[in-house]
C-alpha cells in the first residue's frame, strides 16, 4: 500500500485517505489495523509531538532502560498480546518476577491478602490475617457474610454508582480507605467515591444487585486480582496476570512504527492537527485537517487524541458533542524513577511494590520494586524504585521543581518502607492530565458520544477517553474505530469495509 498525505487536492488514482490523529498506542493500533486490511487506502498518522507512544516512554538509568509510563499490560485480554506477535515481538514478552505486593496500613506495610478482586476481599481469613483492617474493620466485613440475602430494592434498577459507595456500604470503611481506594484509585488516578463501578469494576455493580454476600458473589464473578501498584492498567486474573516487552514498551512503539512505514504508511511527528474542516461536497475528499506543515485532505479521520483535543475539532460541527467530549476531566501524576545503592534498604525487596492509601496524605501513592519486579534489571549493587505521585484532587507535585520533588519522595519512602541515604541518579517525568476520569454515568455519557459521531461523515474516535485506560483497551478502541472509520469509505463508495477488529 502506497501511503501520502493529500496537499491541496486529492490525487487522481481514485485511492481514499484515512487520516489518524494521535500517535498513542491506541492511535498506532488504528493505523495497523487498517494497514493490514484488506482495504484499498492511504494511511496518514498525524502526532503533535516529536515521538510517538504517547505514554508508553522509556529513559536510562543505571545503564538500563526503565518504563516511565505504563511497565506492562493485562495478559488475559487478548488485544496487547496479539498485537505483539503481529510486529515480531511475541518471543519477546516477559511477565513479572515478583507477584506480591504490599499497602501501608496501621502503622507498617503489610501484605495484600490473597483474593482479592479489584481490592475487594472475596474471603474473611485472608483479609483478618493480613492486619490490614482492624478487628472492628474484619468484623464489619464479616457481616457481609453473614446477613442475609437483601430483597430487591430501587438500587437493583440503578444503571450506576460509584465504587466507593458499594464498597463502603457492603465492608465497610477500613476496607474501602486501605483496599479499595488506594487499588482501584491507584489504577485511575482517581478517587474511587467518584469512579464508575460500570465502567471500572461492572462486576462489583453486578454482585451489589444480586443481593446476598458481596464477597460470595464476586468469587465466581470475578477472577482475583494481582494488584498493580502503579496507576498503569487494570489488574487481571490467571498467571501470567501482567506482560510486559523484554527492554521495555516503547519497544513495542518503535517496532509498531517501523511495521508501519514498511507497509506504506506515512507516520508524521510534530504534526498537530489545528483545525478540521468539512470540505465542499463537491470536492473528492470530505475532510481537510489543518496543520503547521499544510492541509491532509482524507475521506475519513480517527481522532486518537485526548478527549479534549477531539472535543475542540469536532465542536464547530457539533457544539454539543465537543463540550461533552471537552467535559471528560483528567488527572496528573508524575513518575520518579530512583537508583540507589544496595545499602539503601534491609535486604532483597520481595515483591512487585507498595500502595499508599490517600488517608494518610502523604504525597507518594505508590512505589514500584523495578529490581525485583523485572529481574533483568536486578544488579547486586543497587536498586531501582519507581514512585507514583498525584492524583485527581492532589496536584501538590505540580509546585514542585523535581530537586524538590525527589526529595519529597524520599522522605515519604524513607517514613513507608525504611529507604535510607541518597540516590545515585532520578529521573522525573510528568504527566498532566494523563488519565481520564470516568465519573459516574461514564458508559452513558460515551455511548452519547459515539452516536452522535456517527452523524459526522467519516469520523470516528478512540482512546483512554472512552472504554478503558489500559493498554488492551485501548488498542481495541483503535482497532473498532479504525474498522468504522474502513465501514464510511465502504458506504461512500470507496473501499470494501473489511474484517471486524479481532
């Protein structure tokens, strides 16, 4: 497939253009999907910055290359996996070499319990013996179990609540505050009194309105979670729970790029999308996208950026539907990656990381074990940690110069876990407004959203704006609106409109 981007006037071979804004991974995952269709287009990829990946970044430390985005994704859901083995990569995928995980709680760090879903216990022992609740808190819990099965009421018809609310009124506070929140929060930089359980935990939704156990419910419901202390993705259930690409993700991006360009597609960097404009019917393109290089003409766009930035392309042709789009909130975290010497901690550092529960306002809400979680970047003589700071409602790490903030960092690590001296190299990377807030009523709003997209000829959207934060999911948001986006050349006249999104 020959690829350009249409200056002016579109060429005269009678070949479509599919326009794709937003190199992210849910930006790249559309431009292959439609590269390796069987569908007769140009493909352009339009980013604004001068890299591609989005989040999926990565820096040097310690002579080896660490993740400052997301270090790994879901391995039960099939779309991050497959995409891997499609660009060469499959014998590459390594999963974590500790499972463990600890969260601060009463005065120390103490183990998760196992059977866990999502940071709802499905068993009393576990949770009792792990301290992580009071004896008050294992016995609010416990009248989980033993009441007994709730008729229907008004709530049973509610389409959505918020995760803190059927946690809170089923376990009660302790586990809410020291299991839920920092857990399901922690994966959506957000608190979890306003995060959709529809849209971020239906089955914790579902077993609320079955009535009886929540705990019984969700042990068939939901497959138990290994938690991920870094707001990176949604945890998963069998083994292996996560994977990650051996040398890290943004290998993934550079060899999806170069997989691209080998198949004639043409991916641009630093080409923001200033404008969108609906051409004149009369004209052989629909679409003009306006950028500092001159105007892409294509006959059909997937906006594969922030909500907000799709928000303010389409708002001149649906006022409506761009302030819904511009009304999704995000939130900031910054990432600080820590080399320090052996002598820094007591001992090996046996399991994946901590969590920090928010009541206790320190800044840190998690702190990743890199050394022990990926053991190719074990050394005997140091270690690497990857703290996680912010969330929706604190932005204190925004105020700080990053001198500042490691030292931060420090302290809370040194009160958390015992860290002692200084480290040998930081790296700080920020991230504002990173990560969507999906607020109660998310579902609904998104599926407004999409219909009213439809009525813009030849658009179509995707992203971690929509169905899911992870890197599967969105990769499957690419891929369903790569596949719209190949259906509106197909009712044009185009092209064929190709397979389903696998």
């Amino acid at each position: 497939m020959q690829a350009s981007v249409d200056r002016g006037e579109r060429s005269g071979d009678g070949v479509p253009t599919v326009a794709v804004v937003g190199g992210g991974i849910a930006g790249l995952a559309a431009a292959w999907w439609l590269a390796t269709s069987d569908i007769d287009a140009r493909v352009v990829v339009l980013e604004a910055d001068r890299r591609f990946g989005g989040k999926l970044q990565s820096a040097e430390i310690g002579g080896r290359r660490v993740d400052t985005g997301p270090d790994a994704f879901v391995a039960r859901r099939p779309e991050a996996v497959d995409l891997c083995r499609q660009v060469g990569l499959g014998d590459e995928l390594v999963a974590p070499g500790a499972r463990s995980a600890y969260v601060w709680a009463r005065g120390r760090l103490r183990p998760l319990p196992p059977g866990l879903a999502l940071g709802v216990p499905t068993r009393l022992w576990p949770l009792a013996k792990s301290g992580i609740v009071s004896p008050v808190g294992v016995g609010r819990a416990a009248a989980d179990l033993l009441g007994r099965p709730r008729a229907a009421s008004v709530r049973s018809f509610v389409s959505d609540v918020a995760v803190d609310d059927v946690v809170r009124r089923r376990l009660g506070r302790q586990v809410a505050d020291r299991l839920s929140d920092p857990l399901v929060g922690g994966i959506h930089a957000g608190p979890t009194r306003t995060l959709s359980a529809a849209a971020v935990f239906p089955a914790l939704l579902d077993a609320d309105r079955r009535g009886g156990s929540l705990m019984r419910a969700l042990r068939s419901a939901s497959p138990a979670a290994e938690p991920l202390p870094t707001p990176t993705g949604a945890p998963g259930g069998d083994a292996p729970v996560f994977l990650t690409v051996r040398g890290g993700l943004s290998r993934l991006v550079d060899q999806l790029v170069g997989s691209l360009r080998q198949c004639g597609v043409e991916v641009r960097a630093g080409a923001a999308v200033d404008a969108l404009e609906r051409l004149d019917r009369r004209q052989p393109s629909r679409w003009s996208l306006q950028t500092p290089g001159g105007a892409v003409h294509a006959d059909a766009v997937v906006l594969a950026t922030p909500a907000g930035s799709a928000g303010r392309l389409l708002s001149p042709f649906d006022h409506e539907l761009g302030q819904w789009l511009v009304g999704i909130e995000y939130a900031g975290v910054a990432l600080v990656t820590l080399r320090l010497p052996a002598s820094a901690v007591d001992g090996p550092l046996a399991g994946s990381g901590l969590l920090v529960p928010v009541r206790t306002r320190r800044l840190i809400t998690a702190c990743t074990w890199l050394s022990s979680k990926w053991p190719s970047l074990g050394r005997p003589d140091d270690v690497l940690l990857r703290a996680s700071v912010g969330r929706y409602g604190d932005d204190r790490w925004t105020g700080l110069s990053d001198d500042a903030l490691v030292a931060r960092v420090m302290a809370d690590l040194g009160a958390v876990m015992g860290l002692r001296g200084h480290p040998l190299e930081a790296v700080v990377t920020r991230w504002p407004d990173s990560f969507p807030q999906y607020a109660v009523g998310h579902l609904d709003r998104v599926a407004a959203i999409e219909a009213r997209v439809t009525r813009l000829d030849g658009v179509a959207i995707a992203g971690a704006a929509l169905h899911g934060v992870g890197i599967p999911a969105c990769i499957a948001s690419g891929r369903r609106a790569a596949a719209a986006a190949a259906a509106s050349l197909a009712e044009a006249g185009h092209a064929e409109a190709g397979p389903e999104p696998w």
